[in-house]
C-alpha cells in the first residue's frame, strides 16, 4: 500500500523572488492569477511558500492533475511545475517515500539510470543535502537493484528531495513561460489584426505584467466576416496568456474608403495608420489604458521606418510599445509557432491591413505634409461615427 502523502503541485516562481519590497504584491498578484486559472478544476488552495506556489487540491483522487499542470504553464510568473508529494517526518519517512515514489516511476518494468538532487532548505535538519542524497540513493539501489543504475551526468530520473517543514519529492519538471503576472505592469490596448505580429506582440508585453484589451479595424464589404472570426480564434488562443480579454471591433471602412477618395496613393498607408492610432487612443482612455501596443518591427515594410514611425507617433500623446521592433520575421514566427497563433494566422482571410495597400508608399514622410493632407478631411466627424459604430466582444478564457 502507497505511504499517506499529500498530493500536490509546486509552481515556482522566477524574477519575482528578485523583487524589494513589493515582492509581496507580485505573489498575491500570480496566486490570484493561478487561482482564477485552475478555479474550473475543483476546489483547491493556492498557498505561498518562499519561492513557490503550492496548488493543493482538497480532493487530489478526483483533481485532473495534468490539465492543472498544463493551465499553470501558461500563468505569466511561473518558470516551472512539478507534480509532487509532500509529507512529514524525519529521514526514514524520507527514504520509505522516495522508494514508494520510485515504485511509480518503474511501474512498466524498464530499467532506468538515475540520480538524486537534495536540498535542504530546514537548517535545522541534521543531515546536510550531499547525505541526504546519498542515503536516499543508496535506499533505492537497495529496494530496486535489477532496475536502477547511477548516473549523475545523462539520468533518465532526477529525483529531487527538498527538505522543509513539510518534505517534498518530485521527479518531472514542466516548463513554463516566465515573465511577470499579468495586471502588476497597468493595463494596454493592444491593436489586433489577423497578421502574425500582433499576437506575438500582445504576448510579449503581457509577459511583462501588462493587462491587455484590443481593438480591431474591420473594414466590411472590403474584408468577410470569417475575417473577423479569425482574430476572435486569436485572441482566445491570446487569452490563454493574458486571461480574460475584450476585443473592441471598429467599423473601419468609411475612414479607409475617404482616404482613399482623397488622399495620393504614397500617402494612404501612413494616413491609416495615423487614423487607427487616433481611434486606438480614445479606446485606450476610455478603457483606463496606458499605453498601445503594436506589432510593428522597423523596416519590416514601407509604413514601419523610422521616419513613418514617428509620424505616426505623433498623432497620439501616450506611449506606443512595439516588442518586435528589434526582431526579424523568422524570429517573430518562430514565437508565433511557439504560443500556436501561427497556423491561425496565415489563414487567408484578409484584414483591414491589406485593404488599399499603396505600391509604392512614401517611406521619409514629414510630419508636416501629413497635417497638411489631414487639415480639410472629415476624418474627426468619420472617427465619431467609427466610434459609435463600435461593439465589444469578450473571449472566454478557455474553460
């Protein structure tokens, strides 16, 4: 018979362990954070213990331990989670756990090589961790002598004791994604199209702490309604990241219809990307957002160089945050591949970006041709009417 253990799941945190003294913040932050995330699963607690989160299920026979573990992955702030068991005692209720452990471990009969890793973080422990594992290394060639081999460079198991007021073994480690609890950075807009940038763009910055919304140009007749599934299917796949996101849909064709009436054509890119971002930036202050986030890369197209850039820029009075800005299109692809909006993306199903694209668009724009160009358009009129136009979509977190 199984010894009494707790089963239980321990997320460690990373750069938050660095914090001063609002260290505290960030912990309560990711614990409600995780909280929120596993809530679906059945009752648990999430409880804080120096640089880990303990996941305690009140009923661990009936708690889907790895779809806890695949949810706790995706919580910005955890580097990793180990399933694990944790108990009492002194050294003999050590070495009998790491032997029932281990039983689990070799229940398909395949000889394995292996290692122990301890650490003692009880100072009050009598052995220190280098006896800890040996002892508990020499327990498990003794209870498993046909099956386990030393290996302490390529094992097939580490098994990791942690001595503490309650002891924990654990042999698996699933990789997170690091970075910062989302809502400890303030709060963003990001500007969702149906390209690739974008949600790599919106992850990485809600990596960083930030609380994301969206806000999408959709240009109906121009572009089909399977368009705009398209960035819904985004940014539910987003929202395994961020949490809970509202996607704020834009009528946009009026605004790309006159500019495209009155404008020249070298100009036309630059002066939509300058109507978005005014459109962008009174969402964001109606939202309580701080800054806009975009998926630009410099030089990666005409309307992306440094002088368009800053005309563009100009146009609204709060930060733009552009995580690509440094990265080339491999390097955003092959994140886009990692958090699975790749394959989403290239679907082809146009948006409001491809919709008038000028051939040959002006890449040292001034500001002041801009302004003169915008100065006797309706564009504050058409904003109004983009506006009230505008409806609200909530993406539900995956359940």
């Amino acid at each position: 018979m199984p010894l009494p253990h707790d089963r239980i799941l321990l997320a460690r945190i990373g750069e938050i362990s660095l914090k001063g003294l609002n260290r505290g913040d960030f912990e309560g932050k990711l614990a409600a954070n995780l909280q929120r995330r596993l809530k679906s699963l059945g009752d648990l607690r999430v409880v804080r213990s120096q640089s880990i989160l303990r996941i305690e299920p009140s009923d661990p026979d009936h708690f889907d331990f790895e779809e806890a573990i695949r949810r706790t992955t995706f919580v910005f702030g955890i580097v990793s989670v180990n399933p694990a068991r944790s108990f009492g005692g002194g050294m003999p209720e050590i070495l009998a756990q790491s032997v029932d452990h281990m039983a689990g471990v070799l229940a398909d009969g395949r000889p394995r090589t292996f290692k122990v890793e301890s650490r003692r973080s009880d100072k009050r422990f009598p052995l220190e961790s280098p006896a800890i594992s040996r002892d508990v290394g020499a327990a498990l060639l003794q209870a498993y002598p046909d099956q386990l081999t030393v290996d302490v460079k390529h094992p097939d198991v580490t098994l990791r004791v942690e001595v503490r007021d309650t002891h924990l073994i654990f042999d698996r480690t699933v990789r997170g994604h690091r970075g910062l609890p989302v809502g400890t950075a303030g709060k963003a807009l990001l500007l969702l199209s149906g390209g690739i940038d974008s949600p790599v763009a919106g992850y990485m910055m809600a990596s960083r702490g930030l609380e994301l919304e969206c806000v999408h140009f959709q240009s109906m007749p121009f572009t089909s309604e399977r368009a705009l599934e398209k960035v819904m299917d985004l940014a539910g796949k987003l929202s395994l990241y961020t949490g809970r996101l509202q996607v704020h849909v834009v009528p946009f064709a009026g605004i790309q219809t006159m500019l495209r009436d009155r404008i020249p054509e070298d100009m036309l890119t630059l002066l939509t990307r300058r109507a978005m971002m005014r459109v962008a930036e009174r969402i964001a202050r109606q939202r309580g957002c701080k800054a806009l986030v975009t998926g630009e890369s410099l030089g990666q197209v005409a309307s992306q160089t440094l002088h368009a850039l800053a005309v563009t820029d100009a146009v609204v009075d709060m930060p733009v945050f552009r995580p690509l800005i440094g990265l080339d299109k491999d390097a955003t692809i092959e994140v886009a591949r990692r958090i699975d909006t790749f394959e989403t993306s290239i679907q082809p199903y146009e948006d409001c970006c491809t919709v008038f694209v000028a051939k040959h668009p002006k890449t040292r724009p001034h500001r002041s041709d801009c302004d003169a160009l915008e100065k006797d358009l309706p564009l504050a009129g058409l904003i109004e009417e983009a506006l009230l136009g505008l409806v609200t979509r909530k993406v539900a977190l995956e359940p």
